[in-house]
C-alpha cells in the first residue's frame, strides 16, 4: 500500500480519487461512509478515530481543525486551498499526495499542505 489511509470529502475530485487508488493508496470516500449529508467535524472524528487523514479545501474543516489543535486533540488533516486546487490536474495532486508519503515526518504538525509548484 502507497502512503497513509485517506478520508476524502466531497471537495476531493473524482480523477484525483482514481489517480491515488491506482497508485495503490487505500481511499475512502465519505459519501460511502456518511452518504450525501455529512458534518464537517463528524469527518474529522471519524478520519482520526479510523487512523485516517482527511483530505480537503473545505475551509470550514480547517477551521474546525485549528480548534482542535488548540484542544490538543488528535487528528491528521491533508489540506489545500481551494484557489490553488484549481491550478493542480489530478495527477499533479496524486504527486504532491506521493511527496507527503514521502516525507520522514509526515504530520509531525497535524496538518499537512499541498500547494502548486508552478
């Protein structure tokens, strides 16, 4: 198996989501887990009770994930922002997936960025 166990929520591109299981990562989707109606927080919970990194642009988890930080509860959160999703295709976001993987300290700090290199 490549890299770390994922939640993706449903800012997470369809190509992007193939793109990391045809690499081998182990990806769940959370519409598979909660269906169409989720909460920002039970996606986290459920990421870090399951040993999984949630992956999103929703900024209002990354809201939620800074509380937490500052209630020194555990989480790992995979986060870009919206603006600098849309320059990234699908394969450029599974590489800078691969590059985290790759990192000695992936979440040393609970939350990791993936940004454009261009």
């Amino acid at each position: 198996m490549a890299g770390f166990p994922l939640l993706t929520d449903n800012h997470v591109r369809q190509g992007i989501i193939q793109a990391l299981k045809q690499s081998g990562w182990d990806v769940v989707r959370a519409v598979d887990v909660f269906g169409e109606e989720n909460d920002d927080a039970d996606l986290l919970a459920w990421a870090a009770d399951n040993g999984r990194a949630l992956a999103t642009c929703d900024k209002r988890i990354h809201v939620i994930a800074h509380q937490w930080l500052k209630e020194g509860r555990p989480f790992r959160l995979v986060y870009w922002w919206q603006e600098r999703y849309r320059m990234m295709t699908a394969g450029e976001m599974a590489e800078a997936f691969e590059g985290l993987a790759r990192k000695p300290n992936v979440f040393a700090y609970p939350i990791e960025y993936i940004k454009p290199e261009r």
